[in-house]
C-alpha cells in the first residue's frame, strides 16, 4: 500500500512538472513570434526579445567579440522600438514596457563602461534611444502637459 502511494505520488509530480515547465522558444523563434503577434501581445515579446539580446550582448563584449555586440545593441533597440510602439498603440501593458526598457537601459549603463572606448559611444547611443522611447511611453500614460 505504502508503495503504491509513493508511485501514484512520483508519477502526480512528474506530471505536473512537465505540466508547468515552460518551453522556451529559441530567439529566431521568440523573433518571429513577435513580428506575428498582435499588438496586445507584441509589446511583451518584443521585450523578452529584447532582453535576450541584452544578454548576448553583454556575453559578446565580455568575449571581446565587437561585431556580435554591435549587432545585439541594434537588435535591442529594434525589438524596444516596437515593443513601445506595441504597447502605445494597443494601450496594455504600458507601464510594464516603460519598466523593462528602463532595466535594459540601466545595465547597458552598467556595461557602457566595462567596453572597448571604441565601443562605448555606440553603447551610450542606445542608452540614449531607449530613454526617448520611455519618454514616448510615459507621455502617452500621462500625457504632456502644458501649463502656458
């Protein structure tokens, strides 16, 4: 008896663990799921694509590699851009997107000065793209206001 309830109870986590384990998509996956997806959703993928690249672009310049990571920072600064224009457009998960730009932008300035000098105005470049792109979002949560 004692051993049948510890199979049915292996066999229940098991299952549930393959229930609630997530695929995760490859990034050329997670991009075109992105460029597919409707605008309600697009804000989100667009920011985890973003946020991938993030990584590798971190990963590329801690290898010396420049190319990879000049590559990255423009992917991030694509997927951002249409994550923004995603969520302004569909006007859902606004305040979320100004939060996960604003992430990637604070550890870009981290990495800003752990490149190449030849590197870090590029870097700052992108800091600077993705700060005007939550200056986007945060007008359009709260509009500008003008007091003449």
């Amino acid at each position: 008896m004692k051993r049948k309830a510890v199979t049915v109870c292996v066999f229940v986590l098991t299952a549930s663990m393959l229930c609630f384990s997530r695929h995760e998509d490859s990034l050329p996956q997670l991009m075109a799921k992105a460029d597919a997806a409707p605008a309600r959703q697009q804000s989100d993928l667009c920011m985890e694509v973003a946020e991938r690249e993030l990584k590798l672009t971190i990963q590329a310049f801690k290898a010396n590699n420049s190319d990879e990571g000049r590559s990255s920072l423009q992917q991030i600064v694509k997927y951002a851009d249409k994550g923004r224009a995603a969520a302004i457009q569909s006007g859902k998960r606004l305040k979320h997107t100004e939060i996960k730009i604003r992430e990637i932008a604070e550890r870009l300035r981290d990495l800003q000065f752990n490149v190449d000098v030849d590197n870090q105005p590029l870097v700052q470049a992108t800091v600077d793209k993705l700060e005007d792109f939550r200056t986007e979002i945060l007008k359009s949560m709260f509009g500008s206001k003008n007091n003449d």
